[in-house]
C-alpha cells in the first residue's frame, strides 16, 4: 500500500498567527442526536481560529480529526478512502463534499458540515 499523503491547497497563516486552545470539541462518536451540538462547537471553534482554518480544506480536516469512535470512525474511514486516490495514497478533499452524510435524525442529508 503507497504511503499517505494529503494534497491541499491552503493560504499561508503568518508566522504571528498562533491557534488559540479554547474547549476543543469532544470527540464525536456518530450519535446523531449529539451530532449538532459537535457541529455548533466546531464552528465556534473555527471562527475563533479563522486565521488558522482559512479554507474548507483545513476545517473539514479539524472537524474530520474530532470523529472518531463508534459509527464515526466507519463513516471517517468510508470518507477518507473516497478521497484517497488508490494507486498514489494521496487524500484530496473535495471541500464541496465536506457535508455530512452521518446526520441526526431531525437534520437532512444536505446541512453542511463547514
């Protein structure tokens, strides 16, 4: 299996920019009721780091990095392998497919996950 790289494209942050820490999400763990709250919470998260997460590319990662567990970690490794081209390795986010396809029960398939 060829060694895992990811293609993005982002904006440089400037080397003054640092992430400010505050409450990180909790790991999502693929209970749909709860699915909201994690979605809220990364928001805010990213809007207080908006210079660090410029692009869809870097939120869909953090958010991506905060599931795991349970139902969520065969909905990451199904997502993953989607964008994983077979014959490099190498993830390219498609960030027009960054939406959930795990979603609470009272949430349609096309809210949006950035």
């Amino acid at each position: 299996m060829p060694a895992t790289s990811i293609s993005a494209t982002t904006t440089a942050v400037a080397p003054h920019d640092k992430e400010l820490c505050l409450n990180t999400p909790p790991c999502f763990k693929g209970d749909r009721t709860k699915l909201r709250k994690f979605i809220q919470d990364c928001k805010i998260y990213l809007a207080i780091n908006k210079r660090i997460y410029v692009d869809d590319e870097a939120k869909c990662a953090f958010m991506l990095s905060y599931k795991e567990g349970g139902e969520a970690d065969a909905w990451k490794e199904q997502y993953i392998s989607s964008l994983t081209d077979p014959t490099t390795g190498i993830i390219t986010f498609e960030t027009t497919n960054c939406k959930g396809t795990l979603q609470p029960t009272s949430v349609s398939p096309s809210a949006n996950f950035h």
